[in-house]
C-alpha cells in the first residue's frame, strides 16, 4: 500500500488594496493598454499597513484553510513556506506563521525558490507525507512583492502584485495526490533575475540602498523567452512520461507571470483555454502564490481523479511541472 500526499484542502487570500491599471498609469510611464496586451494583468493587489508582511498574509490562507478542514492548529505537524519575501532574512517566515497561528507542534521553514516556490515547496512536503511519518503538512506559496519592486521601473513593477495560497496535504493510499515532479534550476540564470542586495554579498549599506540593489532587477525579454521554453519543456516532458495526452489533462495550472507565456505552454501541450486555470487579471503575478491561489479559485471546479500539470517558471532560473491526481470533489 503505497502512501501518496494529496492535497486535501485549499485556501487563500489576497490583500484588500487594488493596485489598478490606470493607478499606475499616474505612477510611472506607462498606459493600461499596453499592460494589459503584453502581460494579461488589469490589476494586482497590495498589502498595505505599517508593520504588516509575508506572515500576515500566509497566516490569513492558513486561517480559512483550518477552519474549512475543521482542523486545529495542534495538529498541524509541518508548514512549509515558499517564498522570496520572507519576514525577515531569519527566523523563517514558517516560524513566525507557527507562533501566530498557534502550531504548538509544527516544525518547518521556508523554501528559496523564486517563482517556483510553490512547486518546489509542495514536492518537500510531499516527501514527509510519503515517509508515513507526517500526517499532515500545510504547504504556503506567499509573496509580499511590493516590498521588493520599484515601482520607477515600468517593465517589471507593472506585472508583480502581493498575495498568499495554502494547501493541506495528507496521506493517500488510493492512488490520488501528487504523482510525478520535474524540478529544475540553473544558477547561470541569476544575472537575469536577482535581487542584488541584503545577503551576504551584498549587506544593506547606504549605497546599496541607493543604487536600488534591495529591488527586483529583470532582464525581462530574456527571462521570457527561457520562461516559454522552460515551462513548455517540462510540462510536455511530464505528460509523455505518464502516458497523458492532451485529453487526459483536465486542467493546467500555471504560474502567472505573463498570459503570453501560459499560451506558449498551454499550445505546447495541445492543450484548449477552457482547460487553463488564469488568474493574472485580477492578482498580477503573486510569485509562490500565483498556482495555489488558482487552485483556490478554481476549486469548486474540480473532480476527483482530475489529471493536473501544475507548471512554473522563475527566477534562479528555476523550474518544473507536477503532475497530480485531483484528490476530492468540492461539495
Ligand atoms: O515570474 C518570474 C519570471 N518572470 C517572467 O516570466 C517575466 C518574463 N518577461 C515578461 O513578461 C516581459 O518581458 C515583460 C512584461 C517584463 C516586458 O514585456 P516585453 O514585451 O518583453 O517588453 P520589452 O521589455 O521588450 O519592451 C518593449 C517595449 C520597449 O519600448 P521600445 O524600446 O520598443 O520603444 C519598452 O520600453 O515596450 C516598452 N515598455 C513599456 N511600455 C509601456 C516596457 N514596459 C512598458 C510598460 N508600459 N510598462
């Protein structure tokens, strides 16, 4: 009897502030039109409040997610946080959530892993439920972007918006959950997509604040074309190795950074509009949020035993696609 994880319970939030299109239009040069045809993006949201950062957002998806599962937060034994906008550098964001939520006995921490956050997380939690061990893992995709965006820099602040996804994992012996993973990274990518400044290389001085080194830099053409081929790589790899063709796909969840690049994967694996999970008008690209807040949105959707390719592509580089047996169906 072989243990599988599968998601069992999904959850979400988003701050309340709409950043809109023609907001920014007053901010930097740049016009709604062009926004919305180049990226897909009409709004995004951001979390706004003196004090307030990745946690608060994590601990409001985890919130829902308890309450919806009537679980309580005792018997959480593990929360695992993909994120690039932790709290702070340490303690971890998942230290800080255990504290606020009350998980008096959950462990956990957060996992690097730019826009594959989720994806890279979820494959870590998946390991634990499949020891046998763990019975149940939250794993978090949550991004305060606005913290790191300049907003003067029109070809990046326009796609990025501030949001969190949670997911419960749990055993399964039925052949539902998580059933394959490609994940990949190449650290020559780093020079396209960085964050120069506030690690060790480069500690916070005077002059790094300056030369805005504690910003998003992105080379955002280059990015995008291995973006394209990335996703589209791993996704069709995944699909012929499990012997699914395209009408065996009930779904494909792909991270939200550009619609123009979620076409190009969703073309590669023949795969129709009506069969992609989108959510980049509304939240931009929320970085390890963006594929479990489509789950979330699109939840009452799907059936159980529903085929899904969760795909991604980000910073680091960084990439993948997980194949998963939808778990349950939503009442
Ligand atoms: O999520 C993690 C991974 N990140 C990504 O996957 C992002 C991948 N990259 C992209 O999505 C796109 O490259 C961007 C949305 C970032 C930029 O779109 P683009 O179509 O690649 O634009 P570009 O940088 O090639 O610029 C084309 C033109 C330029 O003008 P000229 O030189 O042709 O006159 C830019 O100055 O568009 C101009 N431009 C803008 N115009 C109005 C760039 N940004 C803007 C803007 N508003 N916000």
């Amino acid at each position: 009897m072989k243990i599988q994880a599968a998601i069992t319970g999904v959850y979400g939030y988003v701050p309340e502030f709409v950043l809109s299109n023609k907001v920014l239009e007053t901010m930097v040069d740049t016009n709604s039109e062009w926004i919305e045809t180049r990226t897909g993006v009409k709004e995004r949201r951001i979390l706004k409040g003196k004090g307030l950062g990745n946690s608060d957002m994590a601990v409001e998806a985890i919130k829902g997610l308890l309450k919806k599962k009537n679980i309580s937060p005792e018997e959480i034994d593990m929360i695992i946080v993909g994120t690039v906008t932790p709290d702070h550098i340490f303690p971890s964001t998942s230290n800080i959530i255990c504290d606020k939520i009350g998980a008096k006995n959950a462990w956990g921490y957060d996992v690097s892993a730019a826009c594959s956050g989720f994806l890279f997380s979820l494959i870590t939690g998946t390991q634990f439920i499949e020891t046998g061990k763990y019975k149940k893992v939250i794993v978090v995709g949550s991004d305060k972007m606005s913290a790191i965006v300049d907003y003067n820099d029109r070809s990046t602040c326009v796609i990025f918006g501030d949001g969190a996804g949670a997911v419960l994992l749990e055993p399964n012996t039925e052949g539902f959950g998580i059933q394959d993973s490609i994940l990949r990274v190449d650290g020559a990518g780093k020079k396209f997509l960085y964050q120069q400044g506030g690690g060790s290389v480069q500690p916070p001085t005077m002059r790094s604040v300056a030369n805005l080194d504690h910003f998003i830099h992105q080379d955002g053409q280059t990015v995008f074309k291995f973006a394209v081929k990335g996703m589209a790589d791993v996704s069709e790899e995944i699909m012929k190795r499990n012997n699914l063709k395209s009408e065996d796909v009930a779904w494909l969840v792909p991270h939200q950074a550009n619609k123009r690049i979620i076409d190009a994967t969703a073309k590669r694996m023949g795969v129709g509009s009506e069969k992609v999970m989108l959510n980049i008008q509304r939240y931009g690209n929320t970085t390890s949020g963006t594929i479990p807040l489509c789950l979330w949105d699109y939840e009452k959707q799907l059936k159980k035993g529903d085929n899904i390719i969760l795909s991604a592509f980000g910073g680091g580089f960084t990439w993948g696609a997980i194949y998963v047996k939808w778990a349950y169906d939503t009442k």
